[in-house]
C-alpha cells in the first residue's frame, strides 16, 4: 500500500504551500506596519503632553508614552527582522 502525499518527493513546494509562505511573509509587513503606527501614537501623545505648559504633573506620563513608543519600534524591528530571517530559511 502506498502512502500519497501532497508534497512532491523533491521537497519542493507545491502552489498552495508556496501561497501560503508570500501570505505569511505580507502578514509579517503589515504587523510590522502596526508597531511603527502605534509608537508614532505614543510619541505624538507624549510630545503632546510635553507642549501643555499647563499640565506639569503630566510630565511622568509623556515621558513613559515617548519611552514606551521608541521601545515598540525598536521592538517591532525586531520581531520583523526575526521573522523574516526565519522566512528566508524555508526551502522554496
């Protein structure tokens, strides 16, 4: 009895495999996108804060949000970097 596979024998991807990875990949961009959207949120709420004279005792506040923004971007860098690597290693 013999077995049957959705993969051809030469570990080559088949079309739906291969369609899949490109999906994979674009998710990747558009997760990336989202981090780099929040931390511009942040940012531009913390330098906000900043610019109201008036509000002193929200200067902790606007300092975590430009804090917390820039480690988002970096951090999504990050992932997105790790994941494209990871990505590139797949046999096509």
């Amino acid at each position: 009895m013999q077995k049957t596979t959705d993969k051809p024998e030469n570990n080559e991807l088949i079309l739906r495999d291969h369609l899949a990875l490109e999906r994979t990949k674009l998710a990747n961009e558009r997760t990336l996108f989202s981090y780099i959207r929040t931390s511009l949120y942040l940012l531009t709420a913390g330098i906000g804060i900043l610019q109201i004279d008036s509000i002193s005792r929200l200067d902790r506040l606007a300092w975590i949000c430009i804090v917390s923004g820039v480690i988002l971007f970096l951090g999504g860098f990050v992932r997105f970097w790790r994941m494209k690597k990871y990505l590139n290693h797949i046999p096509t």
